[in-house]
C-alpha cells in the first residue's frame, strides 16, 4: 500500500500520511524516445505507468530512474500496456527486474501475432512479457476502473479492442464538434487500434491517454455519441502521428494544453501540428522531443516547451504536478527549468 521511498527523515509508518497530506497528484511523460511511458502517481502515493516504452535497458532505466529517484516509488502499484507493439510493452520485461510489479492490466495476450502477422516469431518476442513476475493480472475491458485510494479521484477505460464505455461516468463533453460526419481514413488492421484509452479525473483535473489509437477507432468516442469528458491534459495520441489524432474526438477532449511523447524523426505529423493549434482552447503544447525532420518547417512547439532538443539526448522528461485537489497545475521540464501553472478549467 505504502508506495514512495522515504526521501526525508520521515518514518516509515508515517510516509503514507507524509504523501496523502500532499495534495498532489504528479504524472510524468518519460522519454522513451518515440514510445509511451507515462506515470501517475496519486496524492495517496499510489502509482500507475502507462506503457513501458521499448525493449532493451534504456527505456526501464528512465522509467526506474523517474520512478525511483524522482516520485520516491519502490514499486508500482498498477501498470497498463495500451496494446501490444514494442514501443508500449517492450520494456515490461526489464522494468519489472528494476521495480516490482504488483498488477497487470492488459486487453489480454493474443496467442499470436497481434497485427496477424503469419511468421512473426510472436511466441518468441512476447514470452518474457507473458512471463512477466507480477501479483496479478487484469484484462481491461470497456469501464475498467484502476482501484486507486481517494476522494474524486478514478482512472477507467474509455474504449478498449475497439469498444467503447457506453455508459461513462463522468460529465460528457460539450464541446463543439466540426460540422458534418467525421472524415474516415484508410482501415487499420493493426493492434493500434485496439489501443486501450484512459481518463483520469482527480477533482477538477482531466487527463487523456490513448495509446496509439487510431483514427477510425478514435470515431467511436464521438460517433454517434460523444463519450469522452472535456480534458485538462491531452497526451497527444500514437506519438502524434497523422492516422491517428481525428480532429473530432480532439474537438471533443478540448484540451487545454497538449503533450507529445514524440521522438526526434517519430510523429510530430504536420497535419496533427495544424489539429492541435486549430483547437479552440489549447493554450500550450509540449513535447517530449524536438521534431528534427528538416523538411517541414515550422511544426515544433516552442524550444522551452521541448524536454529534448537534440537526438543524441539525456532523455529529459515532463512532469506535471497537479495540486489543489485538482484545481491548478503546473507543468515543468527540469531539465530546462521551464515552468508554468494553469487552472484547470472546471474549477
Ligand atoms: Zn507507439
């Protein structure tokens, strides 16, 4: 229950008390250059990563480092992989020989090739991952709650292998939709589709992270209703790539400021560039990385927006430190210094 390592002269059996007292909530964008790593961690001092980025030992050890160093965890209380591709669940394997891994929270392990690739030596690749050493496993399905301690604080499943949450509970949005019937793109056969979305609401705060969902899948949360809240936070979705990031679900989410998990030639897609700042109420956007495609000119946020301005990078992260009950939040990228505070808007 206890999760963060003391970092000050408080006693054990005091620690939880130390956290909860907090009133903080922090998520955490680590640099898995291109994949997904985000944490959350609750202001009972409970954890929850999204995503575990790639194979191999760089990605877990950011993750740890984050985990560990930073938000004072010696384990994790939840991890999700959105769906299985190795820039989501390639570094689960490593990280849970870093920190442990108490509960697994998947769409469930397909037997074979999850983009139904004949031949893909899939037994092989996701052995270590169907091994993975932890307390228990879940399989999401549309709803899904994470059970986590606190007052107006949930994180549940908005859509999952392609079903949406009918029946959400939270306030859905009201947000103006572009005019018509949203554009369709071309069929993804993929696993990105079946891309698990979460929202987490903590008071008046909203976050939204989908994974690599992709663009006709994402139509479902607003056709032919609209299922999704409005959002604070918009983790920009599949890295920001452009089969991804349908301007009508992003009408919908509304966000007020936008974070990539981009990498430094991987997503940053201009058409996403021109969604984003088309959204009515977006006031800031942040990425994980500097886009440093040569040919497409201005598609970069501001450079103190950005954790990491070079490829060759100290993996910076993003850290968001929700506070008030979720009324205001800052986000801040210490590798910069850069820092700035906004009110959520339902506050
Ligand atoms: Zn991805």
């Amino acid at each position: 229950m206890v999760t963060r390592v003391l970092a000050s002269s408080c006693a054990v059996l005091t620690a939880f008390r130390c956290w909860s007292a907090s009133g903080h909530l922090d998520l955490y964008w680590i640099d898995s250059e291109g994949g997904g790593s985000t944490l959350i961690v609750t202001s009972a001092g409970e954890s929850v990563l999204i995503d575990s980025g790639n194979a191999g030992v760089r990605d877990p050890h950011r993750i740890q480092h984050v985990a560990a160093d930073v938000a004072h965890l010696d384990h994790l209380d939840h991890y999700i992989t959105t769906h299985f591709h190795s820039d989501h669940m390639g570094g689960a394997p490593e990280l849970s020989q870093l920190i442990p891994i108490q509960n697994l929270w998947d769409n469930g392990l397909p037997d074979g090739d999850p983009d139904g690739n004949v031949g893909s030596g899939w037994p092989l690749t996701s052995k270590a991952y169907r091994n993975l050493p932890v307390k228990e496993r879940h399989k999401v399905v549309p709803g899904s709650v994470i059970p986590l301690r606190g007052d107006h604080l949930k994180l549940a499943c908005a859509i999952s292998r392609q079903q949406p949450w009918n029946t959400p509970a939270w306030p859905i949005s009201k947000a103006s939709l572009p005019a018509g019937q949203p554009p369709v793109k071309a069929t993804d056969t993929s696993d990105n589709a079946n891309s698990s979305a979460w929202v987490l609401i903590w008071g008046a705060f909203r976050f939204f992270d989908a994974g690599d969902l992709t663009w006709n899948t994402e139509t479902r949360l607003v056709e032919p209703a609209v299922l999704v809240p409005e959002v604070d936070v918009f983790q920009v979705t599949h890295h920001g790539l452009d089969v991804s990031n349908n301007p009508w679900l992003l009408r919908a989410l509304n966000p007020t400021v936008s974070v990539m998990n981009n990498g430094s030639t991987k997503g940053t897609a201009p058409e996403v560039i021109q969604t984003l700042r088309s959204l009515p109420g977006l006031k800031a956007q942040y990425q994980v990385h500097k886009n440093l495609r040569s040919n497409e000119g201005d598609n970069n946020c501001p450079d103190d927006h950005i954790a990491n301005l070079t490829a060759n990078c100290s993996g910076n992260y993003i850290h968001c430190d929700v506070s008030d009950e979720g009324a205001t939040y800052k986000i801040e990228i210490p590798g910069n210094g850069a820092k700035a505070t906004y009110t959520s808007r339902r506050k």
